[in-house]
C-alpha cells in the first residue's frame, strides 16, 4: 500500500506488518530485474525499457503476495479486475453527468456490476476458507489478510460485534478491495517517478547507489538495512513532495467545528488540495520547484520553512495512511535492488508528461535506457 487514499479503518488493523512481507517485496523485485536483464542480454550491455508497465506489473505481483499469499493467483485475478473496473469508472466520470444514469444497463454499466461481482465472489471464498480453518485451529498466515482476519476476530471475541469494535465479512472484503487497488496503483506511481527523476539528476542516483552498495554490498537487501537507507529516504521524500500520486484528498466534518478562523458545519466536505500545498513558496521557500532531497535530510518535521507541517502525501494525524511503513518498504527495497544491477537515464524518447487519471502518472510512459553494472 503506500501513499494512498486514507481508509477509514477500524483502530486495531496492525500498521506494520512490513517484516513478514520483505522476502515477497524482494521475489517480485527480482522477477523484474531477470526480465530486465534478458533485455539487455541480447544488446551490448544496454538497452532503452519502458520501466512504467514494469513497475505496475512488480506492485500488483507484491501486493498479491503480501496481501493473499498462498491465493496469489487469486490475487492476480483481482487485479486485472479492478484495473478494468477503475478505467470504466474513469470514462463514466469523464462523461457529461445525468441524474439516474448510472442505473440504465448500458453496456458499461452492467460490465461494471459484473466485475464487481466476480472480484465479491473471489474475495468471499478465500475469506470463508480463511474464517473457516483459523476457527478450526490453523495459525494464521503471515499476509495481510490473515493478519487483518485475525485481529478482527480477536476484536470479536474480546468484545463481540459491533460497528466500533469489529468488522462484517462484508466490510473486510472492501477493505481487501481497497487496498489491493490503492496499494498497487500508488506505490508504482512512486517508483517511476523516481526513476524518472534520478534518471534526470545523475548526482543523486550516483549518492543512492553509493549508499545502498555500502549497506549491502552485491547481498539481498533485508529490513533492517532498508531502515538504514537515509538517502534513498531522502529521495522518496522529494520524489512525493514533487509527484504525489494523489494530488488531492476529501474528508467529511462530522460534527461542527472551527479550522481557524472558519466555521465548518456537519457534512460539508473539505478537499486537501496536496499538490498546491506541495508547490507552496512561502512553506518549502524559492525552490520549491526544485528536485532537492537535502530538504529532508533533518527529517519531515524540518524540511519546510518555520517547520510548517504541509507534508502530505500520506495524509496526517489519526487518518493517517495505513499503507505508509508498507509503501516506503516496498519502495526502498525496489530501489536498492534496481540501484545494485543498473545506472540508468531518461532516453531522448522520453516525454515529461505528468497527468491527473485519478491519480498523478506519466502519460507517455517512462523510457529510460539501462545500462547493466
């Protein structure tokens, strides 16, 4: 998951499950990087690659993985699902607007209710064969569902079912929607943006890959040391102050209150414009349109002028992000594997077109030409 849409979930979902899931962020890290490297087998040592398809293939592989296990297959199926429902909902929102429509059995109409149905029905029996053997004994596995799953029914069981304290299966399985789509689409967002963008400033790559060679050497990455990676840090940072994969975020007032010197009634919903407060003079100073990551190399709390906190590609306070740690993990690790094998650069076919389809992604695409190390 990662920078994403602020879920509102209930309070016990665990935020950092991210140690169990570090050899599946690095199996998908390294079927890319074998796919690459049959590239440039058949040229002499180089090769221009499209990376964007690449890396939306590498975070719906992890986010299978991670979030289904065993069911990665499943998994998959989900998201060719959800990718097909997204762009059907993304033509329906560019459409002229009128009232009832969505309920005419349109062709698109009804495909959309028959994706639904069929990523329901998948959800629904690996969720049931789930219940049914943790009920029975069986520990749980190690990947988000099973660890949603089991917090969920100790929940349950400590308090019995209701609204605040648990979750029908009906909710977990949007939740499991939710984050399979968002979790994929984001992360891979940040990735091409910061390969595009260090494939632009050379100085940087060279520092990134200065550090994660001095932290693992030619070793497989592991978590501990993907902590350790301050530049790397550093550069997603400024990669999501630059290119937020969500330029804007809406919340509900619940009940009234006052934001400054602004009264808020109940049920107005207010838009968090990230984008504008990203490119904000007065907070990040004259350079804000600058690649610059030694902004943060104090930190986010002092990366902004007056330390102003205007930092929020994660969203902030108690709705926070769930996907954070998950996101930045699976990021670091895709990075500091790229970084042992390539040096990479933007290829003159490159076209810097960033566009807003839901959510911040390069319109032609991301070519790069990699050179093998």
């Amino acid at each position: 998951m990662t920078p994403c849409l602020v879920v509102s979930c209930p309070s016990f979902i665990p935020t950092s499950p991210t140690t169990h899931m570090v050899p599946a962020f690095y199996l998908c890290c390294s079927e890319m990087i074998s796919k690459w490297e049959n590239n440039i087998a058949s040229t002499e040592g180089s090769c221009e690659v499209d990376v964007w398809p690449y890396l939306q293939t590498l975070t719906s592989d992890v986010i299978s993985r991670a979030a289904f296990g065993s069911s990665y297959e499943d998994g998959r199926k989900i998201f060719k699902l959800q990718k097909e429902l997204l762009v059907l909902i993304l033509q329906t929102l560019s459409t002229v607007y009128i009232p009832g429509a969505t309920f005419l059995p349109t062709k698109r109409n009804r495909r959309m209710k028959e994706i639904d149905k069929e990523i329901h029905a998948i959800l629904r029996v690996m969720i049931d064969k789930r219940m049914k053997a943790m009920k029975e004994g069986e520990t749980s596995k190690d990947d988000l569902l099973g660890i949603l799953l089991e917090s969920n029914l100790k929940e349950i069981e400590q308090h019995g079912y209701n609204r605040k304290d648990g979750m029908a299966i009906e909710e977990v399985i949007e939740e499991c929607k939710l984050f399979y789509i968002v979790g994929q689409e984001t992360t891979a967002i940040l990735l091409v943006w910061t390969m595009i963008l260090l494939g632009r400033h050379q100085n940087w790559q060279q520092r990134a890959r200065e550090e994660v060679l001095q932290v693992f050497g030619s070793d497989k990455p592991n978590f501990d040391g993907l902590n350790h990676l301050k530049i790397v840090t550093m550069i997603l940072y400024e990669v999501l102050r630059l290119y937020p994969p969500l330029v804007r975020m809406k919340r509900v007032v619940h009940g009234d209150m006052k934001l400054g010197g602004i009264t808020l009634p109940e049920g107005v919903v207010v838009s968090l414009q990230v984008m504008l407060l990203h490119y904000d003079h007065e907070i990040w100073g004259d350079d804000v349109k600058e690649f610059k990551p030694e902004r943060f190399a104090e930190g986010v709390s002092k990366a902004t002028k007056n330390n102003q906190p205007s930092f929020f590609p994660f969203s902030s306070g108690p709705r926070v992000c769930i996907g954070q740690n998950f996101s930045m993990l699976e990021a670091k690790m895709a990075i500091a594997t790229i970084l042992q094998q390539f040096s990479f650069e933007l290829s003159p076919s490159y076209t810097h077109a960033p566009f807003t389809m839901g959510t911040l992604q390069p319109q032609y695409g991301a070519h790069l030409i990699l050179h093998k190390l």
